[in-house]
C-alpha cells in the first residue's frame, strides 16, 4: 500500500519544520546525553522529534506502518508484512548534535517493495531541506529539491529549487566522508582517486551533497541503519544518482534487524565505481 505522497507532502513538511523546532529547543539548552546499548549517545531531542513526525504520520496514514529508530529502541516494531512502510530517524547524527557542530538531520523515508521511494531530510541549524522521490516533478517524473530557509517558510509557498547530480570527472573527484568513520577500509578506498578532494561531513547530509552536485562519490565501509538512509537515497536516486551495495546492486531495504551493510553512492550513475 502507497499513500499519496503528494498530497500529504504539506503535512509531513509541517511535521518536519515542527521536529526541527523541538530539537534546535533541546539543542539551545544544557541537555542531557544518555548512552544506549550499542554506545551510541540519545538525547530528549531525539525522542520529541520523534514522538512529533510519528503522531503526524499516524494521523495520516493510520494504515501504514510506521518504523522508527527511538520506537525500535524501546521493542516497538511493526509489522511490516511486505506493506509499504514509513521509516524514521528523528535525529541522525546525534554524535554531531552532542558536539555542536550542526551537521545532523531529520530524516524521513517510504519504502515500497524493497527501496525508498520518497525522502525528506532536514537540516535544522542550516535551515535546510532536501526532498524528492517518484512522482514529486510536475509532471510526475522523480525529482528532487532543496529548499533553503525552511523555517521561515510556509508550506508550498517555500522556494523550492530543483537539484541534480554532477557527471563525475577523474581529474576533478571530490569525495564526501565523515572524520569519525574515515577506518582503514574506507581510506584505502579513497586511494583509488589520490587527487581528490575530501569533503567532510555529518550524517545524511553527505547523501545529499552528492544529490545537488556538490559532491562526487561517497563510501560507507562501516555500519548503518536503514532508517540512516533511506530518506537520503531516495531523494539522491531522484536527483540522478545511485546508491550501490558491495555487489554493484541497487541498495535494498527490508531486512529483518534493519542493519545496513557497506555501500557506495554516486552522482553519476554510469561512472565506473570501484566496489573494493
């Protein structure tokens, strides 16, 4: 079952401006960090994010599961039982939110089958969002948009600019990657392109810069989850881009624990990526 995602688009926007409302509250206070089983840090902001996107989705789409990544913490997971499923990251990249340095995201995706259909991703500190999916342009061809100053916009009047992916020259590669997951496999990866420009940043954000052309290529040799990705590689794969696993195959959704395996993206999806 897919809901009309264009028709409650306004809606989920509003849920979006509202979590990254909640979250820059938290982010302005002395909040407090709690560590979780697998070490990874949450903060209330998470949980208002989250507790805000699921009531508005629920609302709409009472029919449709609803997988988020707090709600998973706490043993609530649905059935998914082959149905189209919205998935949730309230907070991603709450090691950046700990930090204070901005790069962190709201993130919010549909699958349907086995892929991600339709993304939004938020930045709150920049004010910045990306959306898109299948059905999303004019005349309902996949596309995909960044909208600048989000908070300060109201629904469909925000300015909305299409974005799209970058046809990948050698002698210009530019790499996204993240300081704190750059391990001896991913390195040894960027060795493949040893004149290319590293660009370093946070959570899902890295998916999007190479969905508006500010980046080439992005590795992830280490784990995610798919509540991590989804939003992104929806709006990348409508902007014209390509997310592949180890296999050189469309990445996939649906597994049992949610636990992604390594993955490639890039803007350019005829380039000849190397997979090792």
């Amino acid at each position: 079952m897919r809901p009309d995602l264009i028709k409650i688009l306004p809606d989920l926007l509003d849920a979006t401006r509202r979590a990254g409302g909640a979250i820059m509250e938290v982010y302005a206070s002395d909040f407090e960090v709690i560590t979780k089983d697998d070490q990874s840090p949450v903060t209330f902001a998470d949980k208002k994010s989250e507790n805000i996107i699921k009531s508005a989705i629920i609302s709409l789409c009472p029919d449709i599961p609803f997988v988020g990544e707090e709600g998973v913490e706490d043993g609530d997971i649905p059935k998914i039982d082959g149905r189209g499923f919205f998935i949730v990251d309230p907070l991603d990249g709450t090691k950046e939110f700990v930090r204070r340095n901005g790069a962190f995201t709201v993130n919010i995706g549909f699958i349907d089958g086995n892929y991600p259909i339709f993304g939004i991703v938020y930045a709150p500190v920049m004010d910045t969002l990306y959306y898109g999916g299948e059905g999303m342009g004019e005349n309902g061809e996949s596309a995909a948009f960044k909208i600048e100053n989000f908070s300060k916009t109201a629904g469909q009047n925000a300015v909305r600019v299409p974005i799209s992916t970058c046809h990948l020259r050698d002698d210009n590669t530019r790499i996204v990657a993240s300081r704190s997951h750059l391990n001896e496999e991913t390195q040894a990866w960027i060795r493949h392109y040893p004149d290319a420009k590293i660009v370093n940043t946070g959570s899902s954000l890295k998916i999007c810069l190479v969905a508006e052309g500010e980046a080439d290529l992005y590795p992830r040799l280490g784990p995610t989850m798919e509540w991590d990705t989804a939003a992104g590689q929806a709006v990348l794969e409508a902007a014209g881009g390509a997310m592949l696993d180890v296999n050189g195959n469309r990445f996939s959704y649906r597994k049992e624990d949610f636990r992604n395996g390594y993955f490639f993206v890039k803007g350019d999806k005829d380039y000849p990526m190397p997979l090792a």
